[in-house]
C-alpha cells in the first residue's frame, strides 16, 4: 500500500467504525423509555463515543497533514474539528431529548479536534492506525459477547458469568494492546524513513494512551449527566462510577502491550553489530 493511500484507508475504517458506534448509541437510547433510562444508557456509551471519536479525529488529522500546506499542528487539529463536528451531530441525533445535550456535545466536539491534534506526531499517527484496529476487535466482540462470554466459562451463574467476563475483558484488553502494537509498527515500517527504536514502542503505546484520554474525557462528559443520575438512584450512579476504574484498566494493558510488542517487533529488524 502506498504512502498516499493509506492515510485514507485509515480514515473510512475509523469513520466506519465511528458511524457504528453511533448508530449503536442510537439504537440503545431511541428504546429507553424514560428520561432516567436514557441519561443513564448516556452516560455508560459516552466514553465509547470518545474513543471512536478521538480515533477518527486522529486519522482525519494524518489525511489533512498530507494535504493542507499548514504547520502540522493547526492542519491536524482542522481535520479533527470536522470529525469532531461530525461525532457531535451524531450524538445530537442520538441524544437530542436528554439533559445537559450542549455540554456532552461540545465535549464530543472537543475530543475530535484533540484527536486531530496528535497526527502532528509521528509515534501518535502511526498509534492512531494501532488503535483503530483494536476498536474494531472490540466492537467484534462486543457483538459476539454472549457466545464468547459462555466460551470463557459462564455457566448461567451469577458467579460463573462475573468470572467469565472478566476473563473477557482481560483476554480481549492483552490481545487489543498486541494488535495495537503490530499495526502501529507496520505503519512506521512502511513509511521507508529510518526512525531511532524508541519511536516504535511509544507508537505501539498510543492507541492505550489515547484510549486513556478518552476515559478521562469521558469521566469529565458525563459529570452532569452523573449527577442527574444520582438524583434518581445513587445505586444506578454507582454502577456508572464504576466503570471507570474498568476502563483505566484496559488502557493501561492496551498501552504496556502494545509498547512490549512493538519494541519485541523493532529489536528483530535491529541488525546485529
């Protein structure tokens, strides 16, 4: 594949993979019956939002680097803005009936243009592709969940299903980091330049950082749809802050895996003096 092409394949696989976790937010919130029910379902896919968001962002910015005769720095950032303008219509569409609907869409806005912002660096673009494929390996096996969750041990228990899942989680956070840091080495090898080591495992790195990023962004976006949450239940709000420690967890084993394995993956090429 050619230098040129594939910054693009980049892009339609991150919007393909944006527009889908759009759509599946929609389809998830369009059936709440009540306006608990959807600030709620909100606050849980808001950080899925992020991610698919600073990853298009992300990729939009490599394109608008190749293209616009800008310093990198502002070329990137107007790519995101636009995919972040993008993500924020989709949200609006998905959540245009619920509260604080102004301040989760300019956080979605925001995130896109941040995205946009790392393809000025190399390590973090050639992250950017390493990330986009492990999203696609989640949203893979989000789909296939229940079969894989039975396949890891549930035996129709609460306890079986609990251990079951989390096995998931863990196998589905290592095996995300490994792909993330395979990707983002094959990236940088194809581009031709010669680049010291150190570049390849901070690219097999990004795609946890930014998926970091995106949960912290996500804890901040759903701060007041949390809030009303709480006001309805405290137990349903618990539920919520919860998560939060789950997805830090993933990042980190996404951002040390995918660093292991693009360093084992350079030191390989690295000849022997």
């Amino acid at each position: 594949m050619s230098t040129s092409r594939r910054p693009i394949t980049v892009v339609v696989v991150a919007l393909v993979l944006l527009a889908l976790t759009l759509w599946s937010t929609y389809s998830v919130i369009a059936n709440a019956a009540s306006e608990f029910l959807i600030t709620t379902l909100a606050a849980l896919v808001l950080p899925s939002i992020l991610l698919a968001t600073i990853l298009a962002g992300g990729a939009a910015g490599i394109l608008a680097v190749g293209l616009l005769p800008w310093r990198p720095l502002l070329a990137g950032l107007a790519g995101g803005l636009v995919v972040g303008l993008l993500a924020m219509a989709g949200t609006l569409v998905a959540y245009h009936h619920g509260p604080a609907v102004p301040y989760v869409a300019a956080v979605v806005a925001v995130t896109g243009a941040l995205g946009g912002a790392t393809a000025a660096f190399r390590p973090l673009a050639a992250g950017i592709a390493g990330g986009v494929a492990a999203t696609g390996l989640g949203l893979v096996v989000a789909y296939f969940q229940n079969d894989l969750v039975d396949l890891f041990g549930n035996q129709e228990t609460v306890g079986t299903m609990a251990e079951a899942a989390s096995r998931l989680q863990l196998t589905t956070s290592v095996v995300s980091g490994v792909l993330a840091g395979a990707v983002a080495f094959a990236y940088l090898r194809r581009t031709g330049l010669a680049l010291p080591w150190p570049v390849y495992p901070a690219a097999g790195a990004a795609a946890g950082a930014l998926t970091l990023v995106s949960t912290l962004l996500g804890w901040l976006g759903r701060l007041p749809l949390t809030e009303i949450v709480e006001d309805y239940s405290e137990f349903d709000a618990q539920i919520i802050y919860s998560r939060l420690p789950e997805q830090i967890n993933h990042g980190m084993i996404v951002l040390f895996a995918g660093a292991f394995v693009a360093m084992i993956l350079v030191g390989r090429t690295i000849r022997r003096a």
